[in-house]
C-alpha cells in the first residue's frame, strides 16, 4: 500500500526537486553578482539538451536586446571564425555597417580593463565613442 502511494506520487517529487534545484539557482544568480551560478551554468551547458535550451534562450534575449549584434554573431558562428583569422576577416567584411559597429562595441566592452581613469582620460574615452558613433 506505501509503495503504491510512493509510486504515484514519484511525478510529484521529480517536479519539487526540480524546483528546488532551479530555487537555488536563482539563489546563487542573486548572491555576489552570480559569481557562484557562472561555474555551474557552463557545466549545465554541456548536457545536451539543456545546453541547447540555454544557448537558444540567451539567443532571443541577445536578440530582443541588440538585434545588430545577434545578427552579427551568428553570421560569424556561421562562418566558423573561431579557428581561423583570415575566415574571421573576411566574416567581418560581410557584415553590414550597424552590424560590425555593435559587433566592435560588445568586443571593446569585453576587453576592457577596469583601471582608475583621470578626468582626462575619461574625457577622451567618451570622446572616441562619439567618434565611432557618427560613422
């Protein structure tokens, strides 16, 4: 009689401990910046299918946020410009005006540092950005 009870209940206990896991997911996503979650995001990524849901997920939002440069990534995923500089170059050359600046922009966000910035320092970093931004 338990066991039959157990049985008919094990969809109920696969749907809570799937809850609970993605709980504190979004507990470690919350706590220091998501320092603790980013570990084990790229270890999920390697399951197949779940893998595939997150890259598909973090697709659209990249898309609803800056369809330039979801644009621009996947022509470039498309060309294979991971392993070869000259694919890379003329991968960057097929890509529209909006589309390579957005690319250029996300590229320079990534790479820079973050190092203390005197005023004038900081004067002609925005002064650089106004520049590429008329182009």
């Amino acid at each position: 009689m338990t066991a039959n009870i157990l049985v008919l209940l094990l969809p109920l206990w696969i749907v809570l401990g799937l809850l609970f896991v993605l709980g504190v997911l979004a507990l470690l996503a919350r706590f220091r910046g998501g320092r603790y979650v980013r570990p084990l995001v790229t270890t999920l990524m390697r399951v197949p299918l779940l893998g595939r849901g997150m890259k598909k997920a973090s697709e659209a939002a990249l898309a609803r946020q800056n369809p330039e440069l979801a644009s621009a990534i996947k022509k470039l995923q498309r060309a294979g410009v991971t392993s070869d500089p000259l694919k890379a170059q003329q991968a960057m050359s097929r890509l529209s005006a909006d589309e390579r600046e957005a690319y250029l922009d996300a590229a320079a966000e990534q790479t820079e540092l973050p190092t203390e910035m005197n005023r004038q320092m900081r004067r002609q970093m925005e002064r650089a950005r106004k520049g590429r931004r008329r182009r």
